[in-house]
C-alpha cells in the first residue's frame, strides 16, 4: 500500500544516499502509471501492467538520466526498485510483454483496501516498515540540524 512505498522509499533515501524527491515519486510511480490505467481510466485489465516491468524501470530511468542527470537517475531507479520489490506479495509482470501473463482482473480500490485492513500481518508490516522510515528521517533530520549549530559556533 501506498504508506508502505513511501516508508521503503524514505528508507532508501536514509541509507543508500538517494535524493528525496525521485526516489518517492519512483516509489509511487510504477501505481500511479498502473492504478490510473486500470482503476480511473478502465483501459487496462490490471493494476500491475507496463508500470510494474523491468523495461518501465529501464525506460523511465533513461527518462530522469536524459532530463536530470546520473544522480537523479539512480536515486529513481532505487525508488523505482524498492516499489516493484515491495509488491511482491503478488503478480509482478517483470518481461511483459515479451513474456505473457494471466493478468486477473484487478478489484476496486475499496475491496483492496478492506482486504489490506482485515490482513493483520500486512497490516503490522506496513506499520513496522512505516515507523521505521519516520524515526530514520527523523534521526537524519537531528543529526543534520546539529551539524549546523555546532558549524555555526
Ligand atoms: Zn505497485
């Protein structure tokens, strides 16, 4: 779930050095291009389709290299990364389209939301991963506001 990508993204900004702004919205990504199709837009028969593949990941990192440079682009592949990995709970088209997948129709956002809340170890996990990211960057917060006041003395 979206809390979920968001702590795994905050995480990787905290210890694999990844810049903050493309590494969440890549954390995002890979539902937003997926969720919009298939949930908003009914063009698609899954929320996990072109978003959730290796050649998304490659085609949107070359994207952020072209228009932002190395480092942007390494820290959206990371994000990009972290959110396909972080949905492996389920089918995950790594090579569509060039492998073929038995793309079951997605649900609604409502019913996977009900099952997502009536899933306790899901739940948890969610909640354990986000505490974690929040108490990471908030950590790195402190220590980076107490670099400045001691630099400033
Ligand atoms: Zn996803």
């Amino acid at each position: 779930m979206i809390f979920g990508h968001l702590a795994l993204s905050a995480l990787e900004h905290r210890y694999l050095d990844a810049d903050l702004v493309p590494v969440m919205v890549a954390g995002l990504a890979p539902d937003l291009v997926d969720k919009t199709a298939c949930q908003i837009l009914r063009a698609t028969p899954s929320g996990r389709m072109w978003g959730h593949t290796l050649i998304g990941l490659a085609l949107s990192t070359l994207l952020i290299d072209l228009l932002w440079g190395k480092r942007a682009a390494r820290s959206w592949a990371l994000g990009y990364l972290g959110h396909l990995l972080g949905d492996l709970n389920g089918l995950l088209p790594w090579f569509y389209p060039f492998v073929s997948y038995d793309f079951k129709p997605s649900p609604s956002i409502w019913r996977v939301l009900r099952d997502f809340l009536r899933n306790p170890v899901r739940l948890s996990g969610e909640i354990a991963l986000t505490i974690w990211a929040i108490v990471a960057v908030w950590d790195e917060a402190v220590h980076i506001r107490v670099s400045k006041i001691q630099e400033s003395r």
